[in-house]
C-alpha cells in the first residue's frame, strides 16, 4: 500500500490528504505545531491516517507532498527530502515570505529554489488550483470529465512516478516541462485558479460560490502556451 507523508496541514495539504486516503493510501500528515494538533484532521481522515512530526513524515512517506509556505522551506531539517520524490505546491508571496533576490530577479523560479534547498526528486503540482477545487474535480481513471494538473521537474523518472501517484488521487497531468519554466502556472498566469472554474471568467468578490467545471488537459496546454512571465516582485497574496 502506497504510503503519502504530507508536510503542512493547511488548506492544500488536508485537500491532497482527502484524496489519498479516498484512494487507499495511508497517510502520515505533519505540521509545525506538532502532531497533537492534527488530531481533529486525522479523525476526520479515518484510519488510514497518522499524524506525525515531519521527519515521520518524510521517512514513511513514498512521496511527500511539501505544502508550506515557501519562507518556512529552509527551515526544514537539513536532508530531511534528499533523494525523495516531492510534490512541491509552493508560490512565492513576498508579502508573506519576505524578499528572496534570486526570485524577484527571475535568476530562478520558486521551485527551482525549493529543489536546491531540499535536494528533492521535485515535481511542481498542486500550486494552481483552489483548495476547495481539489477534492472537488478528482476523478476515477478513465472518466469523461477528468481533470488535468501540469506538472514541472528536472527528473523524468520523477515525474513519471509523480503522474502515476496523481492519476491515482483522481487527476491526469499535462507535462509543462522543467522547473525552470513552472513560472507558466503559477499565480497570475492563465493556467492558474480561474482555469479550473466552470465560468473563467467568475468574479474575484463571488469565487466563493462559483462552480469549478472540468478542464482537461488540452485546456492546460492551451493556457500555459499564452503564458508570459510574471513580475513576482509586484506579486501580492
């Protein structure tokens, strides 16, 4: 049985956690706060899951979701991910995560940061979608009106175990190449939050009862083709 570790139990990580456990897998979800205050969630995700400190979850894991803001990264344990397969969900806020010189210059993309502080086998997903959008367009393999993820990372053997452990928790995924072009779906660009709505074009002030509708994987590769780069420097949370 496939085992998921989870590193932050926020609003991406718990989604990602419904899915795994909906999917058969075990689950061992940690926070910054220690395992005692994620007793709620994992009574709520049923038997299949634990909670523990990140270092169980990395260790038990056969894939870690990293879903932490992107300032807490190199606090992490050094090696505590070296070597491992993680889907890495971050974006950079520079309004939250402070001013990093190398991703307001463009010299890198967050994800390409996030490879080098962790020494992960990193793969880019998760990063473009509304939480709550999560579990709600999951569908089984083969279904008519699955959904589609672009996926960024350097090593293919990852990402070909990546797409497989993300078909499984009810996605396809559309290859949007290397991290360092995984700048295409990230905030502010077509392929991100709005493409998963039903109507695109939704309202900021009424997202929150807005429709997700399905969006397959050549809607994906459309929108990452009219992508251009974004000035993270002016990026707002």
């Amino acid at each position: 049985m496939t085992t998921l570790g989870i590193i932050g139990s926020g609003n991406i990580g718990s989604a990602v956690a419904r899915l795994a456990v909906a999917a058969d897998m075990k689950v061992v979800i940690a926070n910054s706060r220690g395992p005692e205050t994620l007793q709620d969630l994992v009574t709520e995700l049923g038997p299949l899951a634990t909670a523990g400190t990140v270092e169980d979850a990395a260790s038990a894991g056969d894939a870690v979701v990293l879903s932490i803001p992107l300032k807490a990264v190199p606090e992490l344990p050094e090696g505590l991910l070296a070597g491992k397969l993680v889907l890495d969900t971050s974006n950079y806020y520079p309004s939250r995560d402070g001013r990093i010189e190398e991703l307001d210059s463009s010299a890198v993309t967050t994800s390409e940061l996030v490879q080098r502080l962790t020494g992960a086998r990193e793969v880019k997903v998760f990063n473009n979608i509304m939480a709550a959008h999560i579990p709600a367009l999951a569908r089984p393999a083969g279904a008519g009106d699955r959904s589609a993820l672009p996926i960024a990372g350097d090593d293919a053997a990852a990402k070909t175990e990546a797409t497989d452990l993300i078909s499984a928790l009810g996605y396809d995924t559309y290859d949007a190449g290397t991290l360092a072009e995984s700048w295409r779906f990230e905030p502010e660009t077509p392929a991100y939050g709005l493409v998963y709505f039903e109507d695109p074009n939704v309202p900021q002030e009424k997202m929150a009862e807005a429709a997700p509708g399905t969006t397959p994987a050549e809607q994906i590769k459309a929108a990452l083709d009219t992508a251009t780069r974004v000035n993270v420097a002016e990026r707002q949370i």
